[in-house]
C-alpha cells in the first residue's frame, strides 16, 4: 500500500511538470520563430525602402532625360535583378498604372488613396495577398521637373514596388522545424525519465 501511495503522488508531481515543460517548450518555440521572423522582416523592409528610393531617382533621370518610354524596360530590368521583386510600377496622378514591370497592371487602380502616401511607406499584404508587401513612394515634382509638369501639383506620380515575403517564410519554416526536433528530443527524454521514476 505505501509503494502504490508513493507512485501515486509521484505521477501527481511528475506528470503535471512533464505537461507544463511541453506547454513551455511550444510556447519558447512560437515565439523565437515569430521574433526571429519579425527582426528578419524589419531589415528587408528598410533595404526595400532605400532600394525603392534608389529606383525613384533612376526614373526622375530618365524622365529628365526626355526618354519616358524607357522606364518599364528600366522597371524590367529592376526586377530581373532581384530575388525577392514581383513587380515595379509608375502611378500616374490619376491614380492609374502607366509603366510596369507587369503588362497586366497597365491601367489599373492599385490604390484608392494616394494622397496618403506623402512619404515613402511600407504596405503589408497589399491588395489582400498576404505573400507581399509594397512600398510607394511619391515621385516630388521638382523645379527640374517643373518645366514639363508645371508647378500646380507637389507630386508627379508615384512608384509602387511589390516584394515578396517567401525568403522570410522560408526562414521562418526552417527554424520551426529546428526548434521543434530539438524541442521533441528534449521532451521524449524527459518522458523517459519520468517512466523510470513512476
């Protein structure tokens, strides 16, 4: 009767402690993957900024240049070149695309409210796709360009450049499935340990 008391409360001990180490285990899991993911994001979304701002001036210049046609082969030629771009795009003060990367965003209207970008901003999951983000940037209408478009407007128009989250995913995947082996190790060896006690 004392050996059976005495497994009884070890089980009432031990068990309990086995199922809060997994609970902790999972939880140290979901968070290391969503801070690792959310550090990796913040520094591709501040390059994608200096990069958008890099791609703005390269299309005031060939603007300047008298050479309007030439900026989606410039678009083009920006997104061949990089990994993580699905597309760049020039937004006319109408609101409708005028150059692309992408033949089939020509004459659409991928914002509803440009005057909310005065500055350049980063948008999550534009348009619902949550795989993306976006950063648009107004194109100022300076007094090099004013002898063109005038002074009656601040901006000219706008450059929407489209990323792709897939590398952060990626990352984000593989260290869960790292942690989590580890994390599986780690508790079948304490449920080894618990059986020899019990």
């Amino acid at each position: 009767a004392y050996r059976r008391l005495d497994s009884s409360v070890r089980a009432r001990v031990l068990v309990p402690t086995a199922v809060l180490f997994a609970v902790t285990l999972a939880a140290m899991v979901v968070a290391a993957v969503h801070l690792y993911g959310a550090d990796m994001e913040g520094g591709r979304r501040e390059r994608a900024e200096l990069f958008t701002g890099m791609v703005a001036s390269g299309v005031s210049n060939v603007m300047l240049s008298g050479r309007p046609h030439e900026v989606a082969g410039l678009f083009d030629t920006v997104v061949a070149h990089g990994s993580d771009l699905v597309s760049a795009s020039l937004i006319s003060p109408s609101g409708h695309v005028s150059a692309s990367s992408s033949p089939a965003l020509l004459g659409t209207v991928p914002w509803r409210d440009l005057s909310r970008f005065d500055d350049s901003t980063v948008v999550s999951a534009p348009g619902g796709r949550s795989s993306e983000y976006a950063v648009v940037r107004p194109i100022l209408n300076a007094e090099s360009c004013a002898r063109c478009h005038g002074t009656a407007s601040r901006v000219n128009g706008w450059l929407d450049i489209r990323f792709t989250r897939a590398p952060v995913l990626q990352a984000q995947a593989q260290l869960a499935r790292t942690l989590a082996l580890s994390a599986a190790g780690a508790l079948v060896c304490l449920l080894a340990i618990l059986l020899w006690l019990l």
